[in-house]
C-alpha cells in the first residue's frame, strides 16, 4: 500500500476528538510537510540549476497534474505574473479533466495517459522548456503519459510524488520525493502531502525567478503593480531599494515608479544612479535585468 493511502497508526481515533484536539492534530501534522521539502532541497536545487539555463534561453515552465496536485501547479503558475512579471505565456499549466477540473472534479481524468501525453503535445514543447510533473501518488496515468511525452521531446522533467519508489520520481530527469508518510485522514493527500507540493513549488519557482534577476536583496522588484495594493508595494519597494545612504521620499519614490511604466527595478536604478526612464531600460537591459549589476555592486 502506498505510504499516503495507509492509516496513520498516531490517531485511530480521530473521529472521538473534542475540537481543539482536532485543531492541534491537523496542524501538528503538517510539520511533516515542512520537513519532507527540507529533506529533498538537493534535489529542489538541481532541478534550479538544470532549469535556469533553458529559461533563459526562452524555455517555459509547464506544469500538469491531476486532482489537488494539478490545482497547486496552476497556482503556481498564475502568481508568477504578479509576483515577478513572468508572462503568462511562460507560466503554463495543464489539468487532468480540463479548466473544469479547477473546481469540480471529472470522473476518470486522471486515469488517461494518452490524454496527458496529448495535453503537453499541444503546448508545442521544445528541448528548453522545463515540465513539472505533480502526483501525490506518484504513478498517475495522465501525469506518467505526459512525463513520458515530455522526455521524448527532449524538456527537462521534473517529477514530485509523495511516495518512495513512485514512477514519477524515478523517470523525471530531476526526481522530487516529498516523504509525507500517512496523512492523518487515511488518503487524504489535500493535506501535508499538498502543503509539501506547495511548498516545493513555491521553492522550485521562487529560486528560479531569484536567478533571473527578478529580486534585489530580498525585494520583489520585478512586481507588477496589478491593484491599488500592489501599487502601493512598488512605492514602498522603490523606497527601500533606495538604500539607507539616501532618505527618498513617498512621493519621489511614487513619480519614479510612475515614469518607470510601474517597473520598480527601473524606478530604484533611477533614483539610485540619477537617470531618466530611457537610460536606466537601457543599463538593466544590458545587464540581462540585474539591478544588482546595473548599480556596479
């Protein structure tokens, strides 16, 4: 039996817990999680390294799964944009069942292989686009057909799975395990199995997008002021990557976002370097977008 689908021997009597013990149970569990990404951080930093290159040369970030896990690949892909400018055409994410299965779940989606196979051959994959294959289970058909169709096609596959000896890890290029063990509701893998794919997720796509220049420090500076709030970041942003030796003003930091087009590292290398709009594009844009290198640091 497969470690996610076995009852979890530290709570048989779950169902006899007063609330609180409840509360404590499920959130003590997903420690589990926590632990379970930690453990695979080599294999999360290959898979980084592996992936940067053919990023940059234009490659995409494909991700396709089924079930909770196809749900966290296409969350990941859709807070790329706002979080670092990545195009949406660059972040592209595929589910067993279609855009329907985001919210109720089709019946047998995931047990088709060639169907997956399919899904990632319409995306049109080359040798430079990187596919992250998600599955708690690990041996998914739509998932397996989709990895399979992937590595034919010469991508660089990346395999997360929850339990050990799972096809998906052991065929992908770069294998994830996240070693979750039993989750506390027997089977239910929307829980620490699913927080340890957010996670790495999170990690995988973050880690990457910090390669690609896309943060100065530890600032977003690549954000896309999409609402009010986010607008509101990007003058903050600007003002703290000012630096300390120069006090810049909100509303200094406001019309050098402004003159930006809302680009926070063009704003930063304006205030910073004195330059206009026009010079600091020009400076990032010779630098591969490094804030970092455009400043001489």
């Amino acid at each position: 039996m497969l470690k996610t689908e076995s009852p979890n021997a530290a709570h048989p009597d779950l169902d006899r817990y007063d609330s609180e013990a409840l509360v404590r149970a499920f959130a003590d569990d997903q420690l589990a999680a926590v632990a379970a990404v930690q453990a695979a951080a080599p294999a999360l930093a290959r898979a980084v390294d592996l992936a940067v290159p053919r990023i940059r040369r234009g490659g995409r970030l494909l991700y396709l799964g089924a079930g909770t896990s196809g749900r966290l690949g296409l969350l990941d892909s859709v807070e790329l944009l706002p979080t670092f400018s990545w195009p949406s055409a660059r972040a592209v994410a595929r589910l067993a069942g279609g855009e329907q299965a985001m919210f109720v779940a089709v019946e047998g989606a995931e047990d088709d292989g060639p169907q997956g196979a399919a899904d990632l051959r319409a995306l049109q994959p080359t040798a430079d686009d990187v596919v992250i294959l998600i599955a708690a289970s690990g041996a998914t058909p739509y998932v397996l057909g989709a990895l399979r169709e992937a590595r034919q096609r010469g991508c660089l596959t990346v395999g997360l799975a929850n339990n050990p000896g799972a096809p998906v890890v052991g065929e992908a290029e770069v294998g994830i395990l996240l070693d979750t063990g039993p989750e506390i509701i027997s089977g239910s893998t929307r829980l620490k199995a699913g927080t340890a794919q957010k996670i790495a997720l999170n990690t995988l796509s973050s880690a990457i997008m910090v390669k690609l220049h896309k943060v100065y420090g530890n600032l977003m500076v690549d954000v896309k002021a999409t609402n009010a709030k986010l607008r509101r970041r990007s003058v903050q942003l600007a003002m703290r990557g000012s630096g300390p030796e120069r006090q810049v003003s909100e509303a200094e930091a406001a019309a050098a976002v402004e003159a930006a087009g809302g680009s926070v590292k063009q704003a930063i290398l304006m205030l910073r370097a004195g330059l206009d709009a026009d010079a600091a594009r020009r400076r990032l844009d010779a630098v591969d977008g490094s804030l970092r290198a455009a400043l001489g640091e």
